[in-house]
C-alpha cells in the first residue's frame, strides 16, 4: 500500500521485536532496510503492600509483575507530618493528592533498587 504509517497489534510486554522495511514496486523489489528494535516496555507491577511498620521503618512487599520482571526501584516521597488534628486529615488528604497530580513539584527520592 502507499500508507507511510503502521501500528503493530497485539504485541507482548517486556519484548524486543525487529522490524524492516522494504519497497515493492510492479518492476522491483528493494533491499531490506536497516532493523529497527523496539523494546515494549514491561506490565506495570503490583501496588506493594506494607508487612511492618515501626516508628523509623517500614517493611514493603510486592510481587513479580506477570512478564519477566527482573529489576524494581522503589521510589518514596517524604510527607512532612501529619496534621495533628483528625478532622482536617481530609483536607490535608486532599492536599497531599492535588501535589502528588503535578509530580514535578514533588522531590522522589530513591529507596532501593534491585
């Protein structure tokens, strides 16, 4: 066809695949063109579920995505403290959402990687 635009379907996470291209005419076929490697990126992984918590520590779980999952970071954004009174708990609920929408204004830290 003469479509200059393709979308490959149907394809699995966490996968290189190799495309090439070549002109077909009524006259001549042309030579494969250079490959082209596209990585799909991997399923996004499961929430991690808290097994401890202490007043300086946190123990975090999680589980192996469903396709070769190999390597995590754990990333971890430090809230300041909590609003000593519970009744304004959901406005500072609220708060702490509308920051975490605009990720740019929020300092991730790095907590491990492995």
């Amino acid at each position: 066809g003469k479509a200059v635009r393709f979308t490959a379907t149907d394809l699995k996470p966490n996968r290189c695949y190799t495309f090439f291209l070549r002109h077909v005419s009524a006259r001549a076929t042309s030579e494969l063109s250079p490959p082209l490697h596209v990585i799909t990126p991997p399923v996004k992984p499961y929430m991690p579920v808290v097994v401890r918590t202490k007043p300086r520590a946190v123990t975090l779980r999680w589980y192996p995505g469903q396709v070769g999952d190999f390597r995590y970071v754990l990333e971890s954004w430090l809230v300041e403290e909590l609003p000593g009174d519970t009744r304004s708990l959901g406005a500072w609920r609220r708060k702490q959402e509308k920051q975490l929408a605009s990720a740019d204004a929020i300092e991730w830290r790095k907590a491990y990687e492995g």
